[in-house]
C-alpha cells in the first residue's frame, strides 16, 4: 500500500484525507452552537476530535466505523465535522439523510460545484477570517492550507445565510 493514503474511516482509500480541524477552528463555531451539547462527528481519524470537543465542554461522537456502512446513533444534538474532501457530495447526501441540524468544514469552492445546487437553498455559511490550519499525524503543520475553507451548516438558523468572521 502506498504510504501516502489514510484511512479516514470511509469506504475507500484517499490520499490526503486524513487531515483533522485543529482546536481553533471548533472555538470558532462556538458561538453558533451554543444550544447543542452532543456532537457527533461520523469521520474518525486520528480520534483527537473528542479531547478538542471535551476542552470546549462539549460531548462528540466519534468512532472508529465506517461512517457510510453503519448504524449511526440517535441521541446526538448535531454533526459537526471535517469530512473526507474527495466525497463531499457523498457526505452532503449522508448528512442530508440523518435529518439533524449539521455543519460540515469544506473548501469554500465547493460553493460553485454542480453538485451542490441540489441543496445550496437549504444552506448557510459561516466564513472563518482565516485559512485553517490543519492537523497531520506526525507532521507538523505549521502554515495554513494553501485553500480558503467555510463552514456550510444547515437547520442553525443563522441571523444571515452568510457569516463573514
């Protein structure tokens, strides 16, 4: 096996998938979200997600299981996660079928996508003030991504169907 593909709990193998949202990007989602307390997140990857979660006083969900070909469980507030971005549609479907409030960190292009028209109406963005910093097992990843990210939530009822930071 290539050594450059992860395993970020899906069906498949991709390269470069296994990135994780570094404890600052979940501060900034805090204000958002103040009415939701258990958080599930179906995309494990190296599993730091739940300590992040816990400092913020905030219970996740998040398990070492396929995140398509699963039971998923029921008592949750709202999924919050950063997913594999080679499948977005993929898990914008999968999000869409659990029918709870969610808010999925993806690149902020995806906006234009063809795919997305599906359900570009039903969402709201939250646009961080900057690019997110993400997390490698055993890298250290000290710049930011190279792309521009946005949180794409629906069912928060936002004041504004965009949020600039």
């Amino acid at each position: 096996m290539n050594k450059h593909l992860q395993l970020k709990t899906t069906s498949k193998l991709f390269k470069d998938d296994d990135y994780e949202t570094p404890l600052s990007a979940l501060k900034i989602l805090l204000p958002f979200i103040k009415d939701y307390n258990i958080i599930y997140d179906p995309f494990y990857c190296n599993g730091t997600i739940v300590e992040y979660w816990k400092e913020l006083d905030k219970i996740c969900i998040n398990e070492k299981l396929d995140a398509f070909n699963r039971k998923h469980p029921e008592d949750y507030d709202i999924i919050i996660s950063n997913i594999p971005f080679s499948i977005k549609d993929k898990c914008m479907e999968l999000f869409f079928k659990l029918e709870k409030p969610f808010i999925i960190l993806m690149p902020i292009d995806a906006m234009g996508t063809k795919w997305i028209n599906k359900y570009f109406s039903k969402l709201q963005f939250i646009i961080p003030h900057t690019r997110i910093n993400f997390e490698k097992k055993n890298q250290d990843c000290k710049k930011g991504s190279w792309f521009n990210t946005c949180f794409y939530c629906y069912g928060l009822n936002l004041e504004k169907d965009i949020i600039k930071l």
